[in-house]
C-alpha cells in the first residue's frame, strides 16, 4: 500500500452556514419519573440553550448537517415496535461465547429484557432504563451523568433529556460474570427518532465482557435518526470488555456522546465497528483516572456510497502511570468520506503516561475521502507518546502477484483489504466478532 505520513489540509471558501432547522420536541415529551426528574430538567435546559451544530464550530468543521432534516423526526409512542419490523435473527445470536449470560432488546417503545438466575442472585444488575428508573433509583443516581454532562452539546443535551430506552448495567465488586451480556437496540421506522442511553458501572476488582450493537433495516427510502448517550465507569482494579457495533441503515443520522472512566489498576479493552448509517458523528473519550489504569480502543469502519463517518477521539491521562493504546482502522468506497480526529490529552502531574495512537485509512476510489488528524498536548515531562495517521491506495505490487498466481482481480483486492485490516482483527478476542466485521469486509467489496 502506498501511504502519504502527511495529513494533506485543502482551503477552500465555505459557504455560510444556513439557519439551523430545529427539533420539534417539546418539554412535555420528556419521559415521566421521579427518579431521573432533576437530571432530565437540568439536560432539557441545556437542549434549549444549544444551538444545532454547525461548520463554525471546531468539532463539526468536517460534518455537515445543512440537509439533516431536524424539524420531520418524532419520537415514538408506547409499543411503536408492534407495527413495525422485528429484530432479524442473525442479531440476536451470541457474538462472544456459544450462550449470553443476559440479553436485552431495545425496540422503539418497548424492551424486553433476560438475564441468568445466576447472576441475579450475585447482585448483577442488567435491566432497561425504564425498569432501571422504577427498582434502582440510588444505583442509578450513582451512575447518570457522571462521565458525560449534558451541557456538551445539543445532541448529548438532547439524548439526556429524552431518552425513552437504554441499558443499566451493574457488575457488584469482585463478581466475574463469565458468561457475555449482549445488548441490541433496534431502530425501524420512518421519521422516527431513537434516543438511547447506556449506564456502564464495574465495581472494584469485578469484570465482565459486554456487547451492544445497533442496528435498523437498511431501507434506502426511510429517514431516521439515532442520538445516544453512554456512560461507563470502570473502578478500582476492575476489568471491562466492551464491544460497541454500528449497523445501522442507510438513511440514518447518528450521533452519540460516549465516555469510559477508568479508576486506578482498572482495565478496559474498547473496540468499535462502524459499518452502517447515512452520517455518523461520534465523540468517544477514555478518562484514565487512577494510577495504573490501562486502555485500548480499537476501531474498524468501512464506507461505500455517500456514507459519512466521523470519529472524534480523547484519551485523556489524569493520574501517573497510565497507558493508552488506540488503533482506528478504515476502509472507503464510492463517494463516502470517512473523519477521525484524535488527541492524546496529558495531564500535569500526569507522569510516566504510555499513550499511542495511530489512524490508517485505504482509499478505494477516486472519489473517496479520508480525513485523519491526530493530536497531542502534553502537560507533564516524563512521558512516552507516539501517534501517526496515514491515508493511501491499494498497492498494484501485491495485486499483481496475487493475480500472476490465477487469482481474479476482485479476489485479489479483497485479500490485500483483508490483510490491512488484520491488525484490528489480532485486536478482538472475539471469534464471533471478527466474523461479523470479517463478513461486513465481504458485504461492501462485493457491493
């Protein structure tokens, strides 16, 4: 593969931003609850205090939302998922092991929600928000709003404002949960808007293995919109492996705000898969809190078509001794155009920080775009930080010796895609997962 170490930067005029349409939701769509009352008041003022982003602002100068059509999504109503298309199959089946320790389905006005006997009687908590907000109110005070505020921007306000499903999840301390949890947030329907919000919380020396993956029909001619918080605290010498997948249709806007806390000896193992949506603007940030805390993300996304990816990235060292460890890989078709702008964050006092990051992006087509902009601002001396982001085509080399050998053309090119994204594979200790991204691979070349 050809590759290009310098991130190429193209001035050009832009045009002013126009009006910014707007939500039509109102305060009296804010879901009923005493538990959560403050906490939605509080996130309800600060949606009507943001202004929708725009090109202006610094994080949004490479995502364009003058076409999103704001003003046309509604929320769904109490059992909206009885007219509309069920969950296929292929979802619901186990990514990690050969059984789930639990599984829920988050469906537009509804859940539905299992868990092992086993793991209720050890105290583990894996329910609904809903549910959550009735039988958990003093776990849930310990777990909303204390990584991501919603003062963050109008769709992280929004999402904590109107969330109306989600995921609690509790591990107690020093509980291993074997066995898998596995979440699955399903997004049918026209002009529908599909608010969610993730609460995480591992407990000192616990550690448990969790998927979540969201996903809609992939209707060409059906607008919608996902915006969604996670939230996710991994305490003192606790260890979490927490697998997100997006897949979901191609006409739909999707935006989250997501932050890990990672205490002191804590353990996090972070891995992405990006393969679906119309756009996708996603704020993922790793807070390194404690002495000793150690954490890895792992990305991989593939864009055909007019898709638009943008990741923004954080990992942030606050206390000494912390290592992070961060790999996004990404592959382009069509007219799609993918962002990662990542930083490395080092705090003072922050000393001997182990922070890396690399971004590497294969173009496969003239029309294709990829944007990489890593970062890094250092506030300590005693500190080891690399980062590197490369963008590049596919090399003839490698192609013509796989041909010369009576492998067609097409063959060829997937197996020098599938070898740059081996790397990310070794990453995922998941065989099920790497089947899925290893079959999303086979989808988007074939497609």
């Amino acid at each position: 593969m050809e590759e290009k170490s310098k991130v190429v930067v193209t001035s050009r005029s832009r045009r002013p931003d126009a009006a910014a349409k707007q939500f039509a939701f109102s305060e009296s769509q804010i879901p009923a609850g005493a538990a959560l009352h403050e906490y939605r008041q509080h996130a309800w003022q600060a949606y009507q205090r943001a202004g929708m982003p725009v090109t202006t602002d610094e994080a949004w100068r490479r995502t364009d939302l003058r076409t999103f059509p704001a003003e046309a999504f509604r929320i769904p109503m109490e059992k909206a998922f009885d007219d509309l298309p069920r969950v296929p199959a292929h979802l619901l089946k186990p990514l990690v092991a050969d059984l789930h320790g639990g599984q829920i389905i988050l469906t537009p006005g509804g859940a539905q929600v299992d868990l092992d006997e086993k793991l209720v009687k050890q105290g583990v908590v894996f329910t609904d928000l809903k549910t959550a907000e009735q039988k958990y109110p003093d776990l849930l005070a310990k777990m909303i709003g204390k990584t991501v505020n919603p003062e963050e921007g109008k769709f992280a306000a929004l999402a904590a404002a109107f969330a109306q499903n989600g995921i609690v999840l509790y591990v107690p301390k020093d509980v291993t949960v074997e066995e898998p949890l596995h979440s699955v947030l399903w997004g049918p329907g026209m002009d529908l808007a599909h608010i969610s919000h993730i609460l995480v919380l591992v407990d000192e020396g616990a550690s448990v293995t969790y998927v979540h993956e969201a996903a809609s029909p992939d209707d060409v001619d059906v607008n919608s919109m996902h915006a969604g918080l996670v939230e996710i605290q991994v305490m003192q010498g606790a260890n979490l492996r927490f697998v997100e997948l997006q897949s979901w249709g191609k006409n739909v806007w999707n935006f989250s705000h997501e932050r890990v806390r990672v205490e002191g000896n804590g353990n996090l193992d972070w891995i992405f898969g990006a393969v679906g949506s119309r756009l996708t603007k996603n704020f993922s940030e790793l807070d390194l809190a404690g002495q000793g805390a150690v954490g890895r993300m792992s990305g991989f996304y593939f864009t055909n078509g007019s898709q638009h990816l943008d990741h923004d990235t954080q990992q942030n060292h606050l206390a000494p001794s912390t290592t992070s460890d961060l790999l996004f890989k990404g592959a382009l078709k069509g007219h799609s155009r993918s962002v990662w702008q990542g930083m490395i964050y080092v705090a003072p006092g922050a000393q001997k920080t182990d922070g890396y990051q690399a971004n590497r992006n294969l173009v496969l087509s003239d029309q294709a775009r990829a944007d990489s902009i890593p970062g890094l601002e250092i506030l300590a001396d005693d500190v080891r930080c690399t980062h590197g982001a490369t963008v590049g085509k596919l090399e003839q080399e490698p192609l013509f010796y796989l041909k010369s050998r009576g492998i067609p053309q097409k063959d060829a090119e997937r197996l020098v895609v599938e070898g740059f994204f081996d790397p990310i594979m070794q990453r995922i200790p998941f065989e099920g997962v790497r089947e899925r991204f290893q079959q999303a691979i086979l989808d988007k070349m074939s497609a």
